[in-house]
C-alpha cells in the first residue's frame, strides 16, 4: 500500500507550483500518524494565516498536536486565536 502521506503531500507540492500559488500551504493541522486509510472523519480549513506563513508552524503537518490547540496565531497565545476557539 502506497503511503498516504507521501503520495498527498508529492501531489500538493506539485499543484501547488503548477498553479503558481504563493501563500503556502499545510496538508494536515495534526501529525501525520492521524492519515489512515480508515478515517472516517476530514475538515477542510481555510488558511487562517493569510499571506504570511509563520516559519515555525509545519508545513506538511503539525507534529506537535493539533494545530489548533497548540500553535500561536498572532497576536494570540498558543490555541486562543478565535478560529481555534471556535474550531
């Protein structure tokens, strides 16, 4: 079986400069060991971020935990920007 991960992230790099889009992207707000074949559950996000992508949020996904509990979205702390609260 193909892995999951890989394959999403090698065909979102791809469309992603195919398209010539430039304000980043992330594939997944959790770690990567949440992608499996029998998930039952995906949400599909906006880009909270707008044009800036902060260096130390994962591009690819968010190994730390969820995105939303976890990272700072400024100008907030860590999970109390008012997306992730109402997420």
């Amino acid at each position: 079986m193909p892995d999951l991960f890989t394959d999403a992230v090698t065909r979102i790099e791809a469309a992603y400069s195919r398209l010539g889009h430039r304000h980043g992207w992330r594939f997944l707000a959790t770690p990567r060991s949440t992608l499996n074949a029998d998930a039952t559950l995906a949400v599909v996000r906006l880009n909270p971020g707008g044009e800036l992508v902060d260096p130390s949020h994962g591009v690819e996904s968010c190994e730390s935990g969820s995105a939303y509990v976890h990272e700072e979205w400024k100008p907030s702390s860590p999970g109390d920007s008012p997306l992730q609260l109402q997420v």
